[in-house]
C-alpha cells in the first residue's frame, strides 16, 4: 500500500485566483482532463511539473 500526499493551496494574484499544487512535496501543474474519466467527475487532474513524470494524478 502506498500513499499519495497531494497539497492544493489557493493563492490570490494579480489575475484572480489559482491553485498551487505540490503532488509528494514537489510542485504540480494542472492538466486537461483525461479521456476515460466518467462526466459525473467534477474534480482536477494535476501532473507533477518534474521532467519525465507522466503519472496524472485526478482528484
């Protein structure tokens, strides 16, 4: 078994708000959803921003 630790933070900037993502302590950007996800899904999908990561990660 093992556990994912996602932090999302939301932050204000000049252009409204955004989300900050850290997916394990490493910084995290969010992507488009995927294909396959059921539509009933409202939740987003974020992939670490680290080179060479594909795993997508959807909450």
């Amino acid at each position: 078994m093992s556990f994912i630790n996602i932090n999302l933070a939301m932050t204000t900037g000049g252009n409204g708000y955004k989300t900050d993502a850290y997916i394990n302590g490493k910084e995290a950007k969010e992507v488009k959803r995927l294909k396959g996800i059921p539509a009933h899904f409202r939740g987003q999908c974020y992939q670490p921003k680290s080179k060479g990561s594909k795993q997508i990660y959807c909450i």
